[in-house]
C-alpha cells in the first residue's frame, strides 16, 4: 500500500515537472546520481572534460560532446545512453539509438517521448510481473536451499559413508594381501617340493629314450613290433586303464600290423609323448605316490591363489573407483554427490537424453540406436561460481571431425530434473539441469525501483 | 544452403576439400562443344545470298548457304535504338521450330531504320546511323564487320567459325529414308527442270563444282559420337532431336581486356582459353567450387563486355541452353621476348581478341552493344533486359543468417543478441530445417509451431524475416502442394511423358514446370497470406538450389531430355533459375495487392534476373582466396546488370578464423548484399561469440554499413533507373586510365566511394590505387587528403576498412544507426562535402518511403551541389511528392578554409547563421545543425 502510494505521488510529481517544459527537457535521460553534472544552467562541461558548450546546447538533439554527454535525452550521440527510470520497475540504460526509434523500451515509455510508437507506461504491471517472479524465485530459492540443506547433510552422510566405505575396502585389501602372501609362501612351498620330486622322476623318464621304449614294447624282441605286442604293453587310460582293442592297436600302428623302429620314432613315439590317454602298461603303476600328492597340493594351491588374487583386484578396483569419485569436486560441502549414481531424463522431440551426472550424457533417438554426447570432464563455470556448469566430452565423433560434447547448465530448483536440450551448433549441447543444491544463498535480488 | 549430401559425404569420406571436378563435363566430355571445338578457324563454308536480301525500314534478312551442305539460314539484322545491332541466324526451314529465349527481353527492342549505303556483289554496307558507324556484310564468305570510320569495332564469322548444326532425320528411322529418298529424287527433278530464276547463285555453284552435291551428301552421312546419344557417368541423354548446336566467332581489334560472362569463381578480367576448357555457362549446383577455373556454377549471363581505353562494347548472347565461350588474344600468348621482337621487326599488328560462343540447341540472337563508353553498355543492356529491381530498404541492411536457426526460441535468442550487442540487422533468415519435412510453404510443428507470433515478435523491433522456398516439391500425397501441381500437371515430364521426378533434400521431388505462365501464376499465388500459413508481411523469401539441383541428375542437375511442353530441357536450363525468382518476386507483390516491393535471393539466375531481385555467389568456403575472390564475382555480376550481389560472409563451408570473420564483415558491408551465412555442420558463428574486441570490430562494420545507407539507397535506385552497377570496377569510371583494367582487389560504389578491403591474413598495410590524375581522394574515417593516380600504401590494423571519398562528392549518411533500417528512416542525415581541385563537389539525397511501389511518384530526390562557396539543394524532380521529417543535422565539408560567417537561406527567403567549427589541421569545416527539412531548398553560404 505504502508502495502504491509513493508511486502515485511521483508520477504527480512527475507529470507537473513535464510542465515547465524546459527545464524537464534537460533533465531527460539523465538518472539521478548524474544529475549533478547537469545543474549548471550557463555552461555544460562534458563529462570527460573535453569541451564546454552552452547549456542550450545540452538534449538540443546535436551531438557535440564526444562522449555523449550532453546529449541523454536524445538519439543524436552514437555513444550516448539515455536513461530509463521506469517508476515501479527497475530503472536501466539504453543506448540513445533507442530512444524515438518507434520502439517502446524504457517501460515508462520515457524513450519514445517524440514518435508514433503509443507507448503505455507498463512498469507497474512489469513490477506486479518482476516481484511476483523475484518473489517465486525466492520462495524457490527458499525451498531450494533448505532442500540444499538436506542434501548437503546427506551428502555429509554419503561422503562419510563412502569415506568409510572406503576405508572398509581397504582394510579388506590389506587382510587380502596378507592372504595372498600367506597363499603365495605356501604354493611356493608346494612348487618346491613337486620340483624335487619331479626332479628325481624326470631323471627315471629321462632314460626313456625311444630306443629303450621300443625295446620295453618288443616283448619278442624281434626288432618289430606287433599288435599283439601293443595289446599287451600299452593301455587306454580313460577313468580306469583299457585293454586296446585290435582295431585300435592297428590304428595306432598307422593301420599296418608290424613296426620297426625308425617307423616308431616318426609316428607312436610321439602319440606316447604327446597323448596321454594312452601309456605304457606298469609305468602309471610306477608313478611315485608322493609325486602325485605333491602335484594335487600344488593345484589346489594355484587354484586357491588365483581366487584371492581375484578378489584382491576386484577389491582395488573398487578402491580406484571409490578413489576415483571422492577425487570428483563435489562441490565445497559435498552438495553435488547425491548427483552421482542418478540419472536423469527428457524427452525432445524424438530424442531421448539421459544425463547421469559425473558419468555421461546419452541421446536416444525413438528409432532406437543411443549416441554419447559426452562424458564427464570437468566444471566449467565462472570462477565466481564454478559450479555453476558442467562439461561432458568426447562423446561420439561427429561428420564434420571433433566428438559430440555437452554442457551443463544448473539452475536453482526445487527439484532435481533436465529443463531442456538444445543443439546451437551441430554435435555442441546445451542441458538445462534444475536442481536445489544449484541454489546460492544470494543477497537480496537488485531491489525493484519502487521507491525513491 | 548447402548442395548435395550425397556427394557431401563422399567427398567428406574420400578425406578431400574441394570440387569433384568428375563429377561435371569438360568440353571434351560435352559432345555438341567437343565437335563445335574441333571446328577450327578458316574460311567459312557459309556465303550469304545477296539476291534474298530483303531491306525494310526495321530489318535486313537475307539467306545464308553453308557450301558444305547446303542447308539455309536466315540472317536478321537490325538496328536498334540506343546504339546497338541485333543480329538473328536461324535455319530458314527448320524441320521443327528452334527454341528462341521469351521473357528476358523487357519487350521487343524498338528498332531504328537501317539504310544502305552500297552493294555490289561482294556485299553491302549499311549505315548504323549518324556517327559513321557501318556494317559491311561480306558475302563469300560470309561475315560482319562492324566499322567506325576506318576502324573494326568488331568483326563476326571473320575467322569462319559459325557453324549451325541444322535438325535432322534419324538416319536409322524409316522417316528419314522416305524423307531423303523423296528428296534426292526431287532434286533430280528440280536439276532437270531448273530455270535460272530459283537460285542462280546456288546453280551456279553445284554447275561448277560438280562433286560439291556428292560430297554435301557424304558430309550429312557422317555421324559423330554423341549426336543422338551421349552418356556421362551413369547417365544417358536420349537427344531424341540429334545434334543442334549453334556457334559464332566474335572479334575485337585493338581489345585486351573482355570481362563479364558471370558466374565462374574467376579473375574479373577473363582470360584466354587456349590452353584449357573455355568458360562455360550451365546453371550447376557445384559442391565447394574451385577457385580461378572457368567451369560453370549456379548462374550464367552470356553478356561479355570489351574494353580499351578508346571504347566498351559488349555481346549479348541470348541463348539458354549450355553454353560454352573460348577466349584467345594475339598478345596473351606472347612472352616479353616475343612483344619486343615484335617492335624490333616493326610488326604493328594491333592486339586483338576473339572470342567464340558455343551453345548446345536454340538460334543465334546476338546484340552487339556498341557503347562507346561503359555506362553506354550499361544504358543499352538495361533496355533490352531491364534494370535491377529497386528493393525495399531493409534488404540493403544486413541479414544474419545460418543454417540453421533451430526453433523460435533460437530466433528469438539471436534477435536478443543483436540488442544486447548493440548490432544493428534487418533480417534473420531460415534454411531449409524450418520446413516440416523439406515442404516449402511448411512449418515444422514443433520447432516453429507459431511462426506469426515470431514474425510479430521481430516486426515490434522493426525487423523482418527471409524463409526458404526451393522450387522442388516432395512427392507426398499429403503435401498440398504437392497435389495441387501434380493435378494441374505442372510437373516437368520425364523423356517418357511421365512427372519428372528426382532426388533433393526431400528425398523424391518433383520440379514444376516454371516456364509455363499459367504455373508460374499459380506459384504466385501460393504466397497469399491465406495459402502460405504463418507468412506475414515482414516474411520475404529464398529461392535455392533452382539450378535447378537434381542430386542423382546428371551433373546434379536436370536431365536434358526432361520436357517443358513442347520444348526439351535442353533449350531452357539456364531459364529455370530465373522464372522461379521471377514467380516467386509476383507472388510477394500480390500478395500486397502490387502495393509492397519484395525481396526475394536467388542461386541460379540469367540474363534479367536483375529484375527480380538479389544473388549470392553460392556455397563458398571459410578461406581467405574466397573471400579475395567475392570481389571479381560480384563485379562481374554488376558489369551485366545484377548489381545485388553478395557472398556468404564469413564463408559457408568450414569455420572462419576471427581474422577472417572480421575482414569479411568488413567486405560484406562494403558490397552489396550483405549476408553472413554458415553451413549447418559449422560452430555458431553470431558476431558476439569472438571475444568482446571482435564483437566491437563486427559492430563497427555492420555500423559502417548503416550509416551509409542513404548513399546505398541512392545507388540502388541509380541502378534502378540506369541499369548501371552499384559495385564497380574501376576501369568503369576511369575508362582511358589502363592501370585501373585488371583491378580486382578494390571496386568503387557508384561513383564516389573507393573501397580497399584488407583480403589478406596478417595484413599490415594494403597497397590502393587511387585513380584519376587530377583528382583528391579523403580517407573517410581520417579526412586526410590523397592525390589521385597514385598506388598508396595504407597501414592497417584490425579495425581498418580502408575507403575514401572522392573530392568533387557530396555523400549523404545518417549516424544515428540504430536497430535497424526501419528504425533509422526519419532520422537526419549528415552531409560530406568533398572538395575538388577547383572547389566544387555535387552529390545527391534520395528518399522514399522505403519499402512500397509509391516511389514510382512519390520520392524526394535532390542535387546537393557546392561552388563558389555555395552549398545548395536543389530538386531534381519537381512533379514527385513526398514529404519527410528527416533534416539536416550537420554538414561536413572536408578541405575547406575557414569561413569568417557561415548564412543559410532557406526557400521562403529567411537567412540566419550557422554555427561551425573548423579543424584547420585536416581542413575540416562542421556545420552545426543548420536544421533544414532535407526535402526543402536552401543554400548554405560560407563567407
């Protein structure tokens, strides 16, 4: 009320001073804080002191003043600005070009004070507008920050629990490495023994020369062998030890029924060697015991190795990853971690974009196939307020060389959403993210003019 | 906008950057030029018959006869008014008509009597008038010389090379052999039964040259490759009529400089073609053209100016189907050796040029424009095609462009830019995204879902919006376009009858048929506000790719064997581009009831498409040689009659440096149309996005331009009224001034402004000619004083835009700039007063409304003229009214003296003082505010 009132008096106030037509005119365009420059009624000194001219000359609509000085009220200086003061809204410059251009700006319609354009004055309805928005604003701005607040406790909350979750992984890490000391010391324990066993063994194998196996195998010794001589030496090894089967024994001789011995170095010998599903009957039988235990230990103890090295690096990699996003700027009270994990969508036309923050940014198009368009890189805006964009890069490579990339600009909301998506340039995005941990506790938005 | 995205993507895969010349003909690959060419100079098989002369008071015709084979044709000649010679060659019995070009003359060129001077048998001489100007006409062989006093201004078939490949028979029809059967027994009859009285002359000859029949026969037998048939790449041309080219030799004695024959990305004085392709004229959709070659592109105007310092004529070759034009130069060949020797042995041949012109179908219909002097040319050309269209004023501002703005809210964004940086712009334009699905007259109902409410939100600034409308029409049922040109059949046609369809951005499209009148009112009548929805009166229009670009055509574009009614493809290719301009420019008007000018750019273009409206050099590329060469194009367009010429500022194609965005606003806005433009795969490029000190370098050119409107507006209407070129090359003002021939890095505006753009990366000065031996230019940013014929060497730094004003010129300017030109019009202008050597200088103030057809009688135009210390304003047409609120605010009158008191009388007799201020430094004397109406008369008195 106190409001309205002040207003009616100066539009009287102003309204008599339009009167004395003269004086008002050299008042045009100039706000207040200028006005001093102005009160010397027989000569104007140009604000940047190049000239003094008389003081009809000031708003006589002749540019004379470099600086456009003398000239606020009219469109004559090409550096001139006039002066809006738009009782009831905020009070502004334009450019002296705008003033009786046709065009309303100044919404007190002060610009237009001598062309066609019917102006109305609309700065109280602007004011209505402005304060009603300024007042959404802070009521979101309010709601945002509380909201802020809780995030910012949960991010507290989430940061110790990750912290936490941190130091778990890696007390976890450490029990592991000492298990994987403890399972290396033991399977190179184990590895000893099997060598100085197989050590012994490989030195009873290694007589084992074809020559001496062919002997071994020519029970007749007749410098050949036979099938029934096979048959009778070597067995098929399949869960228990096989009789071979005549086919068998000849198909192992090449499919003829004698061998002699150069034939035997080029062809069984070999399938001896390499095939051990068929051996020399008495040799498994003679296999060490202890070997064979000692080999089994040892398995069981590489396998057992592998499983805790596994976990180990699994294990590190959660660590690094963990690491990773505690590395991540979340903002000076951890406000943007709750962002992490979450994604978020908005439907365009026929895309689809999902921004899932500190990762990456997708586009889905309804036929289907989904584009990056960049993933995280950094925050990006002003110094004053880094947090106030973000970059996501190197998404898919676009026809024209270069890769897709988007940024991210967050405004304060009082929920957390995509507001919109926009291509400026081909592959180049531009998000409108809402959320309440965007909300700067601000001062006072730059007060509307409603009182002098 | 952008060509073929086929090809876009194969080039682009293929990794290169520049023109698939595969993809479009050389000579060689073009049979009609590949036989034309192989034709060469001799002695003419042609004889004209004297006995069939006919002389009446508007015509001579007489009968030409090719020895060879016996074919006739029928030679007109006239004289027409204003200075030039038209000279017609048809067959004289076609066995079907041969297309001859309608709709570019303006009307049918009023002709002036003819009178014969002598004849014997050799030939006759005729008088073209008063001025001892003759034609001889030499009858065996045939040829034209065109004489003043003793010397050849320009000679025709003097090197034999006309040639008419006249309609013919299939051989291999059953047609042709009763046809030819008939006839050979007809002959026989005729040879039996001759009497002298038939053709004596022609009897004679087969008399005495019995084999000469025999061998005519044996001629007609051979058939060439490609008569009836030619293939390139994939695709056949049917040729169902054969062969049908028509050619001529031209040449000019004691000429070395030949200009014109646009579009070719190429020197603006042409250069001979003896070692290469000649120039081609083929209205072609080229992706990323190739800088100084002669292969054809979007337009073609076969007009070619010569000039030396004595004389300008020029050739106007009215012809639209492909064209080809030889150049050759007795002294382009020769090396310095060769030219001394020359003078050592004595020789005194004189430099001469030839010049050839080839064109695939139609007749030969020449006017020979014999000046004498360029704006003669100028004037002459004008009256047989017209001038350029007046536009409305806002077109001369700047238009921002892009492809593409991408919904309203971007519209509107830019638009706010603009405020927020304080850059003045008159239209911001969409490409073809704005379209629901590619179909002009659309909207896409998202991004655009309320054009009006965006057209009212830029008509509340005073600014206006350019929409794209490309002449091929999506094949879709549901498209009312679509259907309503299929129903009336107004679809070009396929060889085989059907609609003609082929592949562009829509995918299938059809191609209406805009040589017909009755389609070419329809379109018009698409731009009603109630047919085309959304469209408002600030909405002009774009016409592109109506080269028209077909993407899987031959040489991307219309097979020539499509047909427009009776006619082939063939004959019109080079019409099409501007029939669709000037339908489009009809509909604008009507849309107004005949009240509003319109605006309309065009890609392709012809002879006369001055008419209706501007052009642009097409899809160039962000390099600093494209932006050289925008000059010599755009020259070359206004030295034949399109003076609304611009290029993409900034560079279509790829992304400018801000070096190169810079310099090229500061060309643009010295030229023309001034345009930037950017390919849709390019970063943003709005003049903001640089850094503040670029931003303020582009506010400061696109200001320049602004507050130069006034002078802009006065060429646009000179050009308007004269047909002469706004952007001209020097030699056009300084025409006896051989230094100025070849310039091709600096160009005047109208007469007064001398434009040296910087074109150079890293430039720190620039060197310009300043022409005219008694004659002072002024720096028009500094006001120092330049002599004339001299080369100045200017420092320059990022902001320089190097322009002077010659002394003798009066420019009118207003220097209130403001959002835009609408916003400026009752704004007060400041006069520059440049004095000469003798203290004089004269200018001229034009205004109008700005924007309707009332100019026509209702406009202000007035001689500002200084002498004797006397500045006066005088009305230069009295019977026209208008009325302005616009005044004089200042008078700037650069080297001048001081005056002791400065008076202004104005008409009604009263006189006061002015107040002034004089800068005896630079010799510059401001008047301030002497406040006159600027329609009024006054005199300004320095005393």
């Amino acid at each position: 009320m106190k409001l309205l009132f002040s207003c009616s008096l100066l539009l009287f106030i102003t309204a008599a001073c339009l009167c004395g037509s003269a004086a008002t005119r050299k008042l045009r365009g100039i706000s207040s804080s200028y006005k001093r420059f102005y009160r010397e009624r027989r000569s104007f000194l140009c604000i940047d002191g190049s000239r003094v001219i008389p003081f009809e000359q000031v708003n006589d609509d002749y540019c004379d003043c470099e600086d456009g000085s003398d000239e606020p009220g009219t469109s004559a200086c090409p550096r001139g600005r006039f002066y809006c003061t738009n009782l009831g809204f905020r009070p502004h410059y334009i450019p002296s070009s705008r003033v009786n251009d046709g065009i309303c700006d100044c919404c007190d319609a002060s610009d237009e004070y001598n062309s066609h354009a019917r102006c109305q004055n609309s700065c109280w309805n602007l004011g209505q507008r402005e304060r009603a928005y300024v007042e959404g604003q802070m009521r979101t701005l309010d709601e945002g920050l509380q909201l802020k607040q809780q995030l910012i406790e949960e991010g507290v909350l989430l940061w110790r629990e990750k912290q936490a979750q941190l130091r778990e992984l890696q007390q976890v890490a450490e029990d592991l490495q000492i298990k994987l000391e403890e399972h290396r010391r033991r399977k190179q324990e184990v590895e000893q023994t099997l060598k100085a066993l197989e050590a012994g063994d490989t030195r009873v194998r290694g007589k084992n020369s074809s020559e001496s196996t062919f002997r071994l195998l020519d029970s007749n010794k007749d410098g050949s062998l036979s099938v029934e001589e096979l048959q009778e030496k070597l067995v098929l090894v399949q869960e228990e030890e096989l009789l071979l089967s005549e086919e068998e024994a000849v198909a192992l001789m090449g499919g003829g029924r004698q061998m002699d011995l150069p034939m035997f170095q080029h062809s069984l010998w070999d399938v001896l060697n390499t095939e051990n599903r068929v051996k020399i009957r008495g040799i498994v039988d003679a296999e060490d015991p202890h070997l064979k235990a000692a080999d089994t230990a040892a398995e069981r103890e590489a396998s057992s190795l592998k499983k805790v090295e596994e976990a180990y690096d699994t294990i590190n990699m959660e660590i690094s990853d963990l690491r990773k996003k505690l590395t991540i700027d979340y903002g000076p009270d951890w406000e943007f971690l709750f962002l992490n994990s979450q994604c978020y969508q908005l439907n365009v036309y026929e895309y689809t974009y999902n921004l899932c923050p500190f990762n990456q940014v997708t586009q889905k198009s309804t036929a289907g196939s989904e584009v990056s368009l960049g993933r995280w890189g950094m925050w990006a805006g002003t110094p004053k307020n880094p947090y106030s964009q973000m970059v996501y890069e190197n998404g898919e490579p676009c026809w024209q060389g270069g890769s897709r990339s988007t940024t991210v600009t967050l405004t304060c909301g009082t929920e957390t959403a995509l507001c919109g998506v926009k291509e400026p340039s081909k592959c180049q995005y531009i998000i409108d993210f809402q959320t309440p941990v965007a909300c700067q506790p601000v001062l006072k938005q730059r007060g509307i003019h409603s009182e002098l | 906008m952008a060509p073929v995205l086929v090809l876009w993507l194969a080039v682009f895969l293929s990794g290169t950057w520049a023109v698939d010349k595969g993809n479009f003909k050389t000579c060689d690959q073009s049979s009609f030029c590949k036989r034309q060419r192989a034709l060469k100079p001799g002695e003419s098989p042609y004889r004209a018959l004297l006995e069939t002369m006919e002389l009446t008071n508007t015509r001579l015709t007489l009968q030409l006869i090719n020895d060879n084979n016996k074919v006739r044709l029928l030679l007109e000649l006239y004289r027409l008014q204003g200075n030039m010679t038209r000279v017609k060659i048809n067959e004289l019995k076609p066995l079907k008509p041969r297309y001859e070009v309608p709709d570019v003359l303006i009307r049918e060129p009023p002709t002036e009597p003819l009178s014969l001077l002598s004849q014997d048998e050799n030939g006759v001489v005729l008088s073209l008038g008063a001025e001892s100007q003759r034609v001889i006409l030499s009858a065996r062989p045939f040829r034209l010389d065109i004489m003043e006093g003793r010397d050849v201004v320009m000679s025709l078939n003097s090197r034999g090379l006309l040639a008419f490949e006249h309609l013919r028979m299939r051989k291999d029809t059953f047609s042709y052999k009763v046809t030819s059967t008939v006839a050979s027994v007809w002959n026989n009859i005729k040879r039996v039964f001759s009497s002298s009285q038939a053709d004596p002359e022609a009897e004679k000859k087969e008399e005495a040259d019995p084999a000469a029949q025999p061998e005519a026969a044996k001629e007609e037998e051979k058939d060439e490759d490609g008569m009836w048939e030619e293939t390139f790449k994939s695709h056949t041309d049917s040729k169902p009529n054969g062969p049908s080219a028509v050619s001529l030799d031209f040449s000019l004695p004691g000429v070395e400089h030949v200009y014109g024959i646009p579009e070719h990305a190429d020197t603006l004085r042409l250069k001979t073609t003896e070692n290469g392709d000649p120039y081609r004229l083929y209205n072609l959709d080229v992706f990323q053209y190739e800088l100084y070659n002669p292969m054809a592109l979007y337009g073609a105007v076969p007009v070619m100016l010569a000039h030396n310092a004595q004389r300008t004529t020029g050739v106007f070759w009215l012809n639209a189907a492909e064209t080809w034009v030889d150049i050759s130069s007795n002294t382009a060949g020769k090396t310095v050796f060769g030219k001394m020797l020359d003078y050592v042995q004595g020789s005194n041949e004189t430099p001469q040029t030839d010049v050839r012109w080839i064109s695939e179908s139609g007749i030969i219909d020449v006017f020979i424009m014999l000046g004498p002097t360029p704006k003669d040319v100028f004037s002459q050309y004008a009256s047989l095609t017209g001038t350029q269209a007046f536009p409305p004023l806002a077109a001369v501002g700047y238009h921002q462009c892009r492809w593409n703005y991408n919904d309203q809210e971007d519209v509107a964004a830019v638009d706010a830019g603009f405020d927020e940086h304080d850059i003045p712009y008159d239209y911001i334009w969409l490409d073809i995204e704005h379209t629901d699905g590619k179909r002009y007259f659309t909207w896409d109902p998202h991004k655009f879902a309320t054009p009006k409410e965006m057209l009212q939100g830029l008509s509340d600034k005073k600014r206006k919006m350019v929409a794209i409308v490309d002449p091929h029409i999506k094949v879709d049922s549901n498209y009312k376009i679509h259907n309503e040109i299929r129903s009336r059949s107004f679809y070009i046609k396929n060889k085989d009858g059907g609609d003609y369809e082929g592949w562009c951005w829509p995918g299938s499209a059809g191609y209406p048929d805009f040589t017909r009148a009755d389609m070419r009112d329809w379109w018009a009548s698409m731009f009603a506000y109630n047919q085309y929805e959304g469209s408002m009166e600030n909405l002009d229009t774009w016409n592109d790719m109506n080269e028209p670009s077909v993407f899987n055509g031959p040489e991307v574009t219309m097979h020539k064997d499509a047909m427009h009614g009776a006619w082939e493809h063939r004959d019109v290719h080079n019409l099409y581009g501007f029939y669709v301009q000037m339908a489009t420019a009809e509909g604008l008007i009507q849309r107004s009831g005949g009240v509003e000018r319109p605006f309309v750019l065009t890609r392709a273009f012809f002879a006369g498409s001055q008419r209706y409206g501007a052009v642009w050099t097409g899809d160039n590329a962000a390099e600093w040689e494209h932006l050289k060469i925008s000059i010599p194009m755009c020259l070359s367009l206004g030295l034949v009659g399109i003076s609304f010429c611009g290029a993409d500022v900034g560079g279509f194609f790829k992304s400018p440096n801000t070096e190169l965005l810079v310099r090229w606003y500061q060309t643009g806005a010295y030229q023309p149309f001034f345009r930037a433009h950017a390919h849709l795969d390019t970063p943003r490029r709005e003049p903001w996005l640089f850094g503040p000190e670029n931003t303020a370098l582009i506010r400061e050119a696109v200001r320049q331009r602004y507050t130069l409107l006034p002078y802009w507006y006065l060429q646009f209407y000179h050009a308007h009224r004269t047909g002469e070129p706004i952007m001209r090359p020097l030699w056009v003002e300084y025409p006896e001034d051989p230094a100025t021939f070849a310039l091709e890095d600096e160009f005047l505006i109208g007469r007064d402004l001398l434009v040296h753009p910087v074109t150079e990366e890293g430039a720190r000065g620039v060197t310009a000619y300043l022409p005219g031996k008694d004659q002072v230019w002024f720096d028009v940013h500094t006001f120092q004083k330049h002599n004339g014929a001299q080369n100045l060497y200017i420092p320059v730094t990022m902001s320089s835009i190097p322009v002077f004003q010659r002394g003798g010129s009066i420019i009118p300017r207003k220097i209130r700039v403001r959002r835009s030109s609408s916003c400026m019009m009752q704004d007060p202008y400041t006069l520059y007063v440049a004095l000469n050597l003798q203290r004089t200088a004269e200018g001229e103030l034009y205004i109008d409304d700005g924007h309707t057809f009332n100019y026509e009688k209702e406009f202000i135009h007035r001689r500002l003229s200084f002498a004797n210390n006397v500045l006066s304003s005088v009305n230069l047409a009295p019977e026209a009214q208008f009325s302005t609120g616009s005044w004089i605010e200042r008078i700037v009158i650069l080297g001048a003296s001081k005056p002791s008191k400065v008076l202004l009388k104005t008409d009604d007799g009263q006189e006061s003082q002015v107040e002034f201020d004089f800068d005896a430094s630079m010799s510059v004397l401001t008047l301030r505010k002497p406040g006159m109406n600027a329609g009024a008369d006054w005199n300004v008195m320095l005393q």
